[in-house]
C-alpha cells in the first residue's frame, strides 16, 4: 500500500459505508448470530499436537488454561482440531476415537464448560477431513444436532477432500444448519483464502481464514500479515479475518518475533487462537499471550482492522488501528535484520491533533506527551507497541 494513500483508507474504516452490492455480487453484511462480536479467543490443538490428540490432552490444556491466567485474560474457546472422529454410525452420526476419547465428547465438553470454559470442535465441508476422517458433506443438519447436543460452542470447518464443490453453497448449507440446531456456536470459515472469502464468507461465517496455513518461522507470519490486511474493509464486530492461528511458544520464532506476531494480530482485530502446548509453556509465552494492553487492542468494541500507514525503507513499517474511545492502537514494526529506529507521524495515523501522549504495550509505561511524531529504536524482526492518544485542544 503506498503511503499517501493510507491517510484517507484509515479514516474511511472509521465509519464504513454500506454499499448495495452489485448485479452477481454477494451481500456484505455481516452474519448476525450475536456471537463473535470482538475476535474469538482460545486455543486450538493443531499447531502443536497435529492428529495427537486425546481426551486427557484437552482436560490437561483446559486445566492449564485456566490456572496460568489465560481464562481470565480472555481465552475462551478450547478448540479440538483434526482426527477426533473415526467413523459414521449406522444411523449416520459421527462417532468419536473411543480409544482417545473414552467417554465420549460431550462429557469432554461439560469438563470443559466446567472450567468457565467455551468447547470447539473441528470438521471438514468436503467428503473428508484433511486427515480422512468423516466429513460433514451431505450430513450438514445432522452433525449440526449431534454438535449441539454435545454443547458445542464453536466449530471450526475446513475445506479438504471438497474438490467439484461451491464453497459459498456449501459453508452457506453448514450455517443454516447450525442456526436450526438450537444452540449458539460461533461459525469458523477455513477454506484458506482460496475462494476469495472475504467476498462472500461475512454474511455466512464469524471469522473466516484468508490464508494458507502457518508455520512457525518469521517469513511464514510475515507472509500472512501482507496477505490478511489486504482485506480490511471486510472486517466487523461478529466478522472477521483469520491470518490463521497464534505460534506463539512453540519454539520456531524468537521471543521478539512473538512479540511482533501477537502484536501485528491484535492490530489487525485477527482471531487470537493459541497453538502452544500451555501445560509447558515458559513465563515469556505466557507474557506475551496473556498482556491485558495487547489484548484490549485486539477486543476493542469498534472492530476496525487495523492497517499499513507508513513504510519507510520497506523492512521498516508504521501499523495503526482506531479504537473506541479516539486513541490509536500503532505498531512500529522492524522487519529488517538489524536494530533500527521507526518514526510515527501523528498526522498518518489520522489524529486531528499535533499533540498526543503515547504508551508503550510492551514495557508496560507511560512514554509522555510529544508533538507531530514518536520515534523508538525496534530491534530486528521486532515491533514497539503503542497507544496513542490525541490530547484535545483546551
């Protein structure tokens, strides 16, 4: 995005107008189920334990998630991914691993609820999952029913073995049956971006996946960052983009390169999805996941994404997210190789006022009140966290 331009872009996300869409194009607005109205927060099995999940996996990580501080800093969902199902019963039902989860998964989700706690589960919209397991294709009402009996609240839908198929109709079919099912469950579109979802995926899921997969390495995330923010515009309270889940702690990217990622999600108002294992997880990773600064940036009630308004050199780079109450939420982001100092311009970042006091998220302190700009010195692969915060003329 060039510079000048990202001014008015900005300023325009503050107050989105509704446009009628044109002849063949779907509507924008956003699903309205009441739920998702900030970004979903919890923690997804895949990332870390991939296929290896179990019953005593997710009671552990529930148990872990709420002693380490993350429930009340605002993870809610805890999320089973892939290769929990084995099979179809006679009647058609899915039926769960009995070896990995002996006692079914209802009572899985009732330890869970138990806990102040929401439970996710994961399925697939094609004929199988990416591990090929049953797929919800031709049984979208049924695993519907069965996920709301068990006490489903959040379902997470991929997008393998869907080959021949319209994703609009097919995610449009799993919503319309999870709105007849009689329980609220927050909708996760997961096609990867591959059918330009963020043209049709708002008035059908909450969040919806506007990448391929990450991996834990500093290029993937940087990667996703350029692809999610193209789409801005889209996002709303109860509609999201998902630049896909958090790596943070698992062992691939630096502590500054986790601080940067968790940064860069909170501006872009993404789905804040754990990935680590939190049973293990060192007192830097809890840090960063549960610093309540970063994580108000990211709930934030008005629901912009947030977007690219200066690059300077191109490693060098100013992100800014309106919130609420007038302040801005900025990132100072150093993509580069080494230690270099990244200058904010109060006017980018569409404040009407020359005059601003600014804090820093990370250190946790209070910067002062400065004039036109801020500069701070980012380290390599790094970001300084600010807020911004226009001081009104008397």
């Amino acid at each position: 995005m060039h510079s000048r331009l990202a001014k008015p872009l900005l300023a325009a996300l503050l107050v989105a107008p509704v446009v009628a869409p044109g002849p063949g194009r779907p509507s924008r607005a956003a699903l309205d189920n009441g739920l998702a109205r900030t970004p979903p927060m919890g923690w997804n099995s895949w990332n870390h334990f991939g296929c290896n999940v179990s019953e005593q996996l997710i009671k552990e990580t529930t148990d872990a998630i709420a002693a380490s501080g993350m429930r009340d800093a605002g993870y809610r969902y805890v999320v089973i991914d892939d290769c929990w199902e084995v099979a179809r019963d006679a009647a058609g039902a899915l039926v769960a691993d009995s070896t990995r989860f002996p006692h079914g998964i209802k009572a899985l989700a009732d330890y869970v609820h138990a806990k102040g706690l929401g439970f996710g589960i994961y399925t697939d919209a094609g004929t199988y999952t990416c591990q090929r397991r049953p797929g919800t294709y031709g049984h979208e009402e049924q695993d519907a029913r069965t996920f709301a009996a068990w006490g489903v609240d959040y379902v997470k839908e991929d997008w393998c073995h869907a080959e021949g198929l319209d994703a609009p109709t097919q995610y449009a079919k799993f919503r319309d049956a999870l709105a007849k099912a009689g329980r609220p469950i927050v909708f996760s579109i997961c096609e990867w971006g591959s059918n330009q979802p963020w043209e049709w995926a708002p008035q059908i899921g909450n969040l919806w996946r506007t990448t391929g997969d990450i991996q834990d390495k500093w290029a993937s995330m940087i990667s996703l960052l350029d692809l999610s923010s193209q789409h801005a515009s889209v996002a709303r309270p109860g509609a999201w983009n998902d630049p896909d889940m958090l790596e943070v702690g698992n062992g691939g990217m630096t502590d500054d390169e986790y601080r940067a990622h968790f940064s860069l999600w909170a501006i872009m108002a993404a789905p804040l999805m754990a990935g680590n294992d939190v049973r293990s997880m060192s007192a830097a990773t809890r840090d960063i996941l549960t610093n309540p600064e970063l994580i108000a940036v990211d709930q934030d009630s008005l629901g912009v994404q947030g977007m690219l308004v200066r690059e300077g050199p191109p490693e060098l780079q100013v992100w800014a997210k309106p919130l609420k109450d007038g302040a801005r939420a900025v990132a100072l982001l150093n993509r580069g190789d080494s230690a270099a100092k990244v200058t904010a311009r109060f006017d980018r970042l569409g404040l009407r006022t020359d005059s601003a006091t600014v804090r820093d998220l990370w250190a946790r302190a209070d910067r002062g009140a400065f004039r036109r700009e801020y500069a701070a010195t980012v380290p390599a692969h790094g970001v300084t966290m600010l807020r911004v915060t226009p001081i009104r003329a008397k």
